[in-house]
C-alpha cells in the first residue's frame, strides 16, 4: 500500500478541472468517436487555420480599436458640447450679474412702493367705513329731528290752545 503525500493531492486538485474540462466532450463517448473529436480539434491546430484564425483576430482587433477610439472622439465631443453649454450659460449669468444690483435696488424701491400702496388702501377702506358710518348717523338724525320737529309743533299747538284757553278764562274772569 502506498501512503499519498499533500504533493500528490496539490497538483491533483489543479488538474482536476483542467481534466473534467478536457474530456467534458468524450465522456460516456466510445474510443473511436473520442478520437475523432480529438483529430477534429487536431485539425483546428494547423498553420493555414491558426494563420486565418490570427487574421481575422487581427482586423477584429483594429475594428474594437476603431471602436474604442470613435467612443473616445464620441464621449470627448460630448464633453465639449456640455462645456460649450456651460460657458455659454456662465456667460449668459455674467452678462445678468452687472445688472443684479440695478434690479435689487428697483425691488426694494417697489416694496417700499407696494408698502404705502397697502398703507393708502388700508386707509380708504377705513376712510369708507367711517364715511358709511356718519350717512348712517346722519339718516338716524334727520329721522330723529323730523320727529323732534312733529313732536314740536304738536307741542307749540297745545301751547297756543293752552294759551287760548288761559286768555280766555282770564277775559271770564275780568
């Protein structure tokens, strides 16, 4: 019996993989179908194949630089058309900025304005509340006086009888 030592198990787990992965198409295959899966793949292996196969390697090599660099042309435009944007905008803010201050001083010269037009219209709505108020007291007293003026010359009428009464028991009693 011979004893295993961790060398032989080292190498064994390396080339297990390599292994199921090499006979992965000839398993459970008879010798003659494995062997002809091999000499197929053999023949994969010749000069004219491997030289055709570097070939078209090659130009699929220079078609994904092309590739890479029309990305690159692509994503560099991009960039220079959103910094052309941004300068145009920067450019657009500084031509505002010289007139902020101008438009600043016009606001808060329109809220002062806007504060006495509130203080003016306030000032109307309470001149007309108070000039409602006064037609109503005036119509309360031309109401009051017409009665006091009723109530006066019923008054003076009674007086003048009074009198009348009273001249004529003084000329009775003369």
């Amino acid at each position: 019996m011979q004893i295993l030592q961790y060398e032989d198990f080292k190498y064994n787990l390396f080339l297990f993989p390599l292994q199921s992965f090499l006979t992965s198409n000839t398993d459970g295959k008879s010798i003659t179908a494995a062997i002809n899966l091999l000499s197929s793949k053999l023949n994969l292996l010749e000069p004219n194949y491997l030289d055709q196969a570097e070939s078209r390697f090659a130009v699929l090599h220079q078609c994904m630089q092309q590739v890479s660099e029309k990305k690159h042309q692509i994503e560099d435009a991009e960039k220079q058309n959103k910094i052309s944007e941004l300068y145009e905008l920067a450019k657009k803010i500084d031509d505002l900025s010289s007139s902020l201050p101008q438009v600043v001083e016009r606001l808060v010269s329109l809220k002062e304005l806007h504060e006495q037009a509130l203080q003016f219209s306030k000032a109307l709505t309470q001149l007309d509340t108070t000039q409602q108020q006064i037609t109503n007291a005036l119509k309360n007293n031309e109401t009051m006086l017409k009665e006091v003026q009723g109530t006066f010359v019923k008054n003076t009428e009674m007086i003048e009888t009074n009198i009348a009464s009273l001249n004529s028991r003084i000329a009775a009693l003369k």
